[in-house]
C-alpha cells in the first residue's frame, strides 16, 4: 500500500511553505482479521457504469462472468439492487484544512445535497485516529450540523489515513445492507507501519467500498511571487513528491475496495464527481457463488461483461472458509 514513509518531515516543509505564501482560498486500532465467508456462499456487490459515469440498468445475470483466481465459477444468485444507501463521510481534519477549512466543507456540505433524501450518512473526522460525530441519519439538517462542529486543529502532527479507514471499517462491518465510505482527504498517510500488510488485506477482503475524493487541488496552485531563491525550488520539489505519493495512497485504497477516486480541479469537476456518487452508492448488482475451496486462502474476483466499454468495480478479493 502507497504510503509516505517520510511523512513527518514532509508535512514540516509543506506547512511552512503553506504560512509562508498567500492560499488561492481562504485513536487508531489494532487491525481486526480479515473477513471470513464461514457460508457457501460469497457475495460480491458489483457497479457497472458507461464512460460518462452513469450506472447501466437492465443487466441480466447472464450479461455477468465471474472468477475465481481466473477461474470461471457459475452464479449461484443474481439482483440488481436499488435501495437506499449508507454512507459515512469521512474528513480528513488535521492540519492540511486547518488553512482551507472552508472548502473542505462547502464540498462535504455539496454532496450532502446530492445524496437522495432517504439516504442515510455518518460522519466522521480523522487526524490521529477517526471520530465519530454523528451516527447514521437521513436527517440532512443535523448532519450540516455535525459539519460545522468539526475541530481541524486537533493532533496536528498526524494525518493517519490508513489506520482511521482500516478503524472506520471495522465499525461499519456489523452493519448489514450495502456500505461505502466517501473519503474527503488529502492522500498524505503518516500511520504507523506495525502491520500495513493486515490493514490491505482487510481493505481488500471488505465488502465496504471507498469512494475517495482528493482535496489538494488549492494546494497544488503555484504561488504567485518573484524567481524562487535554490531553496525554495528544493521545498517545491518535496512538495511535487508528496503530492504524487498522496494521490498514489488515494489510488490504492479505493482500488482495494473496487471503489474510485475523483481529484476534482474546479467547482464543476466536484459536482460531477458527487453526481457519480449519488448514483454509485444507491445501486448495484449483487452476484453470489459458492466458494470452490475451503482452504483458508485469499482468493482474486475478476468481474467481466458481455460490454469491454463498461467499467466495472467490484471488491478484489475474499477469504475462502478454513478445511473442516
């Protein structure tokens, strides 16, 4: 899993050249085991959009492959599942939006109002560990709310993305129903490396998805100002590097989930990105098989339509039930 292993002295560089030029704008737990499929049976909740982001209705099972470390299996059950969604807004609250607080919830507010009515949204923030600041409701009101009471200056020294998410999923793993968490981040991860391996596997065993939305595009204007002096040039230039490790960690955690990531430039590029997950978080088809080991093992899913133009997001993997 991408992660910024340096991530405490760059954090240093890009917060002191934050204070130091004009803005365009104004506790983690042990990973718990990865999800086991203790029936015969395992379920894979499958989006399939065209090129323009739009999900395609209508599908049959017989439109559907699935395999099974590149092994085709037959479908044991087929839906298409519209139903109202759950979803935890996760925000990324450290020092990062302590300088663009604002923006960071106009666009948490924007998909708000994108959402159907009868959806229903948690929401957390996360520096050091995640926290939770409202539990689920459709009651829009109440999680604008919980919005503005957001503190972005607690644990300033801390942006532990992965370790909040692999947090955020063990909490949400005992509810049924579909899940997905829309991350609002930066991508820097400064977690603690005790066992990366275990929180990928989790992610990539998960039937939770992520839908990540990165927040650096003010970051990423260069300042306005007269020829950089040797030094500054150096800090850019760290800076160029943390950004391009951030957007990597975006990338792969939501990859791992069969989720997506936006990096929306400009106002219009966010509403398309929270009209796309409106659609993605209220539909999908649900495929079954049954498992074709009892090995213990982590087995690859592969997806595929009758349609290559589709894309299809599904999660990566699941562990196969133990030998008797």
């Amino acid at each position: 899993m991408a992660r910024i292993t340096l991530a405490q002295p760059f954090l240093a560089v890009f917060f002191a050249l934050l204070l130091a030029a004009p803005l365009s704008t104004a506790q983690s737990q042990e990973p718990a085991p990865p999800i086991r499929v203790t029936v015969n049976r395992v379920n894979v909740g499958v989006t399939v959009t065209d090129t323009a982001g739009h999900f395609i209705e209508g599908l049959r099972r017989e439109d559907f492959q699935l395999f099974d470390n590149g092994v085709e299996q037959p479908l044991t059950d087929f839906l298409p599942i519209e139903e109202p969604a759950q979803l935890l807004l996760l925000i990324e609250a450290g020092p990062a939006v302590l300088f663009l607080g604002k923006n960071h919830l106009l666009a948490a507010d924007a998909l708000l109002t994108a959402i159907a009515t009868t959806d229903r949204v948690a929401i957390a923030s996360y520096s050091k560990g995640p926290k939770l600041l409202l539990d689920f409701t459709s009651n829009k009101t109440e999680a604008r709310a919980a919005l503005d009471n957001i503190n972005f200056s607690n644990d300033f020294a801390d942006l532990n993305l992965s370790s909040s998410l692999s947090t955020a999923i063990d909490w949400l793993a005992p509810l049924p129903g579909k899940k997905t968490v829309v991350l609002l981040s930066t991508g820097f991860d400064s977690s603690p490396p005790e066992d990366p391996q275990a929180i990928q596997r989790k992610l990539l065993t998960s039937d939770i998805r992520i839908l990540a939305i990165s927040l650096t595009a003010d970051f990423r204007k260069p300042a306005k100002r007269k020829k950089p002096s040797a030094q500054e040039r150096s800090n850019r230039e760290i800076v160029q590097e943390g950004f391009a490790e951030a957007d990597r960690s975006l990338r792969e955690l939501s990859a791992l989930t069969g989720g997506r990531v936006y990096f929306p430039a400009n106002a219009d590029e966010f509403s398309h990105a929270y009209a796309e997950i409106a659609q993605l978080i209220r539909h999908e088809y649900s495929l079954a098989f049954a498992p074709p080991a009892a090995d213990g093992q982590l087995h690859s899913l592969k997806v595929k339509t009758k349609n290559s133009s589709y894309q299809i997001d599904h999660r990566q993997a699941y562990l196969a039930p133990p030998p008797n």
